[in-house]
C-alpha cells in the first residue's frame, strides 16, 4: 500500500482510459500524457493499461507501506526518496517505509509515478482512472491508502532510458476536424500564423488559448467530440478538449490534435505560449 502524507495540488490515479462508453456520455478520462507514462510502465514491464499516480503542477509526499519497485516521469519536479534527490524514467527498489516528495515544479505540469504491476484500486466500467461522480472521488486527499501488489524479486531488463524530452516542444500537430471547411481565409491565417498563449482556464476536461481569432456565427446540431477536438466559439476563442472533456459539443470542431500534442500541450500551464501546424 501506498500513504498519501501531503496530496499536493491534484493528484489522481489514471490508466488507459474508459472505452466504447461515450454513447452514454462517459468520456474517455485517462492518463493526460500517454507518451511518458507508456515509457514508464515499460521499464517496469507492466501492461500498457496499468494504472500510475498523475501529478498536476505541486507533487504529493507519499510513504510505501509494502516492498516495490517504481519509477517516474513527465514532468520535472524535483522528486526526492529518502531526501536523495532521484531522476526520470529510473527504476528504483523501494522498502517499506521509504518516503517520495516532490519539490519545485522545473518543467512540464504533469508528473506520473508508476509502481510494479501497478496500483489496483476499484475498477469502475473497466478502468481505475477517476473520474467523479463515477468514481467516489475526483481526486486523492492526505491520508489516503493506495493498493498495491507487494514486488520483491522483480530484476528489470532495462533499469533507466534516457528520452528525447517534449517539455520544451511548443508546436501542436493537428488534422482537420469535421467542420474545418467553415474557417475563411483570415481565421485559417489567424490560426496557423498566430502564437497562442494557454489560459489559465485549463484542466483535464479542456485548454483554453488567451488570443482569439475572428469570430463566426456558424450555428450546428450538438455533435460527437473526442480529446484533442479543438472547438471554436462564436467569440472566436478555441477550446481544446482533454482526457476528461464532454463526449458532444455545438461548437464547430474545426482542428484536431494528434496524440502526441495531446501529450504536449497536457504538459503545458497557464501563460505558456504555443503555435498551431496542420499536418
């Protein structure tokens, strides 16, 4: 088991995510950025879908309660076992009482800490990721006991990777979205050539960008949305949904990320800058 000692700012249990259920409006929730926590559930060799701690912006302090191994990723906050300070994507052999803290927030906003066969929490309509009012809580609180399998034997293939960092990426790869064909030759321009600064309005259900481009008066039927559908109001403001975001909307969906900018831009805050390129 795991103890929450300190919960910081937003910390969550996450997976893969909750699939083929957004008919009835159960949107896909899940890990925010998929690329780091792929990687860490690699070295640990676990499957993909194994469920990690996600860590927005200030990172809890946690106590092990059961022997495990562990390692973490995404952003970097500063994380520290025992007071050592420890680095990214690194296995490391856990005892009981061992204590992980996180400090400053470096670079990124979102932090992942995977564990062994990872953490086995309730699974409600086939996945651990919260998600209130599905899951009794939103998020986790101080004292809080996390589930896990007790690993003392594990001999891990490969201990530590190093990765070509995306935290400093600030370029969104995007596609055209169902409705692109509404934009005119001024807001594709405004779009494609503007820097947009992410709002503070962010979280997991969608980003806002500061900077608006020309607006419209295209009126729609509320229709189907996925995360990375970018929506774009009649004030002209774009909103991108994430892992959390509604399954409809009746804005047009002009542009969609790419799983990977999806990645990117959940490792972005409020006054970070970004640019948008259609691929």
């Amino acid at each position: 088991m795991l103890k929450v000692l300190k919960a910081g700012f937003y910390t969550t249990i996450q997976d893969s995510g909750r699939f083929g259920l957004r008919d009835k409006g159960v949107p896909v929730s899940g890990v925010m950025d998929d690329m780091s926590v792929f990687k860490i559930n690699s070295l640990l060799e676990n499957k993909a879908s194994a469920a990690v701690l996600e860590i927005t912006m200030t990172g809890p302090t946690l106590i092990f309660e059961e022997d495990t191994y562990m390692a973490i990723g995404g952003a970097e906050m500063s994380a520290t076992l025992n007071n050592l300070p420890i680095k990214n994507y690194k296995v490391y052999q856990i005892s009981i009482g061992d204590i992980l803290s996180f400090g400053k927030l470096e670079k990124g906003f979102r932090s992942y800490l995977g564990v062994k066969e990872g953490f086995s929490v309730k699974e409600v309509l086939g996945s651990r990721s919260f998600y209130k009012p599905l899951t009794k809580f939103a998020r986790l609180i101080d004292n809080d006991i996390v589930p896990f399998n007790t690993q003392q034997l594990f001999e891990p293939k490969i201990s530590e990777i190093k990765v070509d960092c995306f935290l400093d990426v600030d370029v969104l790869e995007v596609t055209k979205g169902p409705e692109f064909d509404i934009l005119n030759d001024r807001q594709l321009e405004e779009i494609f050539s503007k820097t947009f600064t992410v709002a503070h309005e962010n979280n997991r259900m969608a980003y806002q960008l500061t900077e608006t481009i020309t607006p419209h008066a295209i009126s729609m039927l509320t229709s189907a949305t996925l995360p990375g559908t970018v929506q774009l109001t009649p004030a002209g403001k774009l909103i991108v949904l994430m892992k959390d975001g509604q399954t409809t909307g009746g804005y047009p969906r002009v542009i969609q990320l790419t799983d990977r900018s999806i990645c990117i831009l959940a490792q972005k805050k409020g006054g970070d800058r970004i640019s948008i390129k259609l691929v």
